[in-house]
C-alpha cells in the first residue's frame, strides 16, 4: 500500500499524519513515512554523485530524472510488502517556474493507491508560516498570499495530470485553521480501508 | 464519430441532449446515446463477474481497470460505423477522492472527437438537485455549494490533461438556470459539424 | 536549449521577448524566436498540402497531427546547436472547444527545457485588446472577459499536464497594466541562466 502525501510547505503534513496515527492506535505502527527527498539524495550519495544535501539541485536535468525514477523504483519495492506514506511535492517551486514532483517516469514506477492533497486557506497558511519563522521555516518566504494561493491551484492541477496516468484517486483534504481533528480523521480512514 | 458528455451529477446532460435533438430534427436519429458505466457493467456481466450494478464497486482495482478498457474498445467499434454521444463523467468522487472516469488506457481506446463539459453556477446545480429530491437523485448530497464548486474544477483541470494524449478538443458549455437553450444550441452545433 | 512561450491572445509575448533582450544586450543575439504556427505551415507546404495559411485548418485531423509532429521535430533539432525560443500556444480556441496546442506527439518530439506561460489580468488584456482594433487584432473579439479568464484558467492547467510528460519547468510570468518590465526582467533572468 502506498499513499502519497503532498501539500505546500508549511501546511502541516507532518503533525497531519501524526494525528492521524494518534486515532488509528495499534494500526499505525503498520505504516512507515518515507520521505521522497532523502531516498533520492540516498541513491545519489550511494552513487557517489553528491556529498552534500546541497548538491541535489547542481546536477544536471537528465541526472536528476534517473535519480528521481531510480528513488521510485526503490519505494515501489518497500510498499510491496508494506504500508508506506509517502511524503513528497506535486510541484516543486524553483527559480526556473513548476516542476512536477512526480513526473510520468515517477509516477509509471509509483503506482500510487491514493494521492492525498492537504490544502488550507493562503491566509492560514501565512499565519502558520510566520509563527515558524524561528524553526524549520525561517528561510522560508512569507507575505506572498497570492503566490501560496497560485501553487496550491497549480499542485490540485498537476495532481489530476497524474490520475490520468495510473487512474490514481486524488484525495483533498481541506485543512484550515482548527480544522487539523477533522482533517486527520479522513486521512485515518483513508490509511485504515 | 465519438463525443463525450460530462459533467457533474445534477447538472443536466441527458436533457441538454434531449433538447439538442429536438433542435437537430431528423439528423438527431443518426445519434446513439450511449452511457458508459451501463457498457462496463454489460462487460462485467458477460464475464460472469458481477450480477447487479452495486457489485461493480466492489471489483478490485485492476480487475475495474480491465473492464473500463473492455468498455473503451467497444464503444470505439461501435463508433467507427456509427454517430455515438458517450454519457460519462470527467471523474467520479469516492471516499478515496476523485478517480479519472477516462484514465489513459481508456482515452487511448476510446481517442474521442469531441469531449464536451456541461457547467453552470455551483447555486443552480444545488437549486435543481434540491428539486428533484423525490426523484432519481434522492439520495445525492445537497447542501455542499463548495464541494460542488471544487468538482466543477477538478472535471475541468481532469479533461485538459485528457486533451493532451489525444488532441481532443475540450468544449465547455455554459448552462446556468435559464441557459438550457443557448446551451443545447452550441451542442448541436458540435452535433452536426 | 529551447524555451517556449505562452499567452493567450493580445497578452503582449512579442512585446515581453523584445524587452527581456533589450535587458540582455548582446547576450540576446544568441536566440532565435520561433513561431510554431509558422514553421507548421512551412511544413505543409514544402510537401504540397496548401498553398495559403487559410487551408490549414482544413486539414484533416491526423494530418495536421502528423504535420505538427513533423514541425516539432524541426524544432528540436534547431535547438541542438541554438538557443530558441518557441512563439505558441498553450491552447487554441476552436470552435469545438480548446485544443491543446503541444498534445503528447509535439511534447514527447520537442521536450521543453521551460514552458513560459504570461499571465494578466483580464481587464487589461481586454483594454490592450481593444486599442489593438485597428491593428493586428482586429478581428479578435473584445468584450469577453470571463472568456478571457476561462482561456487562462485553461492554458495554466494543460501546461501542468504538459509538465508531467517531459518534466518541464512551468514558469507563470504577472504581467499586468504597468508591470511589462518587471516581467522582461524575470523573463531575461530565465534566458539567461
């Protein structure tokens, strides 16, 4: 079982699925969160490409691909036996526009069961942002509601490109301020079907 | 000649088809209205698999993936001798989220001239599903304008990735309360081309 | 290296091109700008197909698939040894509907290494419209502004689909009243990377 967790930075994935462990008890120990960004820079540190987290975006385009199907591949395997959340981007946001976290190469390896979109309010996500300015986050750019708004458009968008793919259900959970209960509870019942 | 008719439950395809024919006059008699999840369940069926339509859900997923395709090939055959206007839906919505009702095994069959969406105001639509409560849609939800507004969305985003492995034309026709007839104008306009 | 650019008609992209080489001095000597739409009709008639850029669309579906195949391979190999940039649309509205302008053939043949899309406000396409009236544009329709806004929605959402084949940075360049060269400026920090 593989379900695929995406989201715009800050939204809160995280303490959305440690929530909804928190409902599902026993049942969660069954689950592991894997993270897509540290399989991949594993398979480019085994390979001796990189040393250094940093050196991801330095190599070239066609690297990256292999790299990020070679990651794929890899996850597939784990979920044969397993029940894996996959923690990743439907869009990556760089200076040269929009990329698809995951592309055809990607998601033709991945097969997803359920891709889960976590979206809130950009002025809730702004509030979050900014309290965090001291954490994770603090180089995180805020102030930019219309750019927060724009990216999460922009992932539901990308998301039913790849249903079209594997026929992959997308699953949108709004989760606004004081609404992080209900939204673990979907997300518990989509991991315990 | 294949073309697709979607659009969310309530919103009125099958009398923005009546209409268009009484519009077409005789022309309208070349025309087949075929219903898709009507041809996967006939599929199923033959195949000893299901007895009654509520079985159909209950199929595993690769076995659903089949038939669709199944459903896909056939209705293609049907359409290379024949006028065909195929009642489908852009995605359906389940507890695990939207699925794609033409994911690419079935577009790459199926390969339609034409795929139209039927839109109108997320109000009207709940004004006509709370209407017809007594009838075939009692059971359907009303009272969510917002979920109503986001699967409006989601068909749309769904049938441009749709166009993008076939070059089909994406027609979106505008059917607000009082539109039936601007509408099935533009339809049979399509019709008859 | 191949960039393509996008926007809905009268968005001003020739207008944006000119100004980012401006910024970019001799370094924009470096880039030929490419129309799709011309090296689609070179094609078709270098092999006899028509005669004036009118015939075009009537040319068979599979025709003018094949033929657009053929100009994105054309493309691509330009590209090898030169730094283009690609003058076409996202999608082109046609009487039945939006097509997509690089459906699956075009995209899997050209594989982008960015896809610009310039985006604004309706209004202001709307006036840069309607003052164009006695030029180029003079027999663009005016006076449709939530047509305007529904050909953007369109083109941003079939770009994301495009993104999921090749992988291919979307960039969505705000170029409204007032921002031109703010938008030159990003728009030359791309060519220039």
């Amino acid at each position: 079982m593989l379900v695929v967790i995406t989201g715009v930075p800050g939204i809160g994935k995280s303490t959305t699925v440690r929530k909804a462990f928190e409902k599902m008890g026993d049942e969660s120990k069954e689950f592991e969160v894997v993270n897509y960004g540290n399989v991949m820079f594993n398979t480019a540190e085994e390979e001796g490409l990189v040393k250094h987290r940093d050196e991801m975006r330095s190599l070239d385009t066609q690297t990256q691909h292999n790299i990020q199907k070679e990651a794929a591949i890899k996850i597939r395997q784990k979920a044969q036996n397993n029940k894996i959340i996959l923690d990743t981007h439907a869009t990556i946001l760089t200076p040269n526009g929009y990329i698809p976290g995951m592309p055809k190469w990607v998601l033709e390896e991945l097969s997803p069961d359920v891709i889960v979109i976590i979206e809130a309010n950009a002025q809730d996500i702004e509030n979050w942002r900014t309290k965090d300015l001291k954490g994770d986050f603090r180089r995180r750019e805020t102030g930019n509601l219309k750019g927060t708004e724009q990216h999460q458009n922009v992932n539901r968008c990308v998301s039913l490109a790849y249903s079209v793919f594997t026929g992959t259900p997308i699953k949108i959970i709004e989760k606004n301020e004081g609404q992080l209960d209900e939204a673990a509870e979907i997300l518990a019942g989509i991991l315990t079907k």
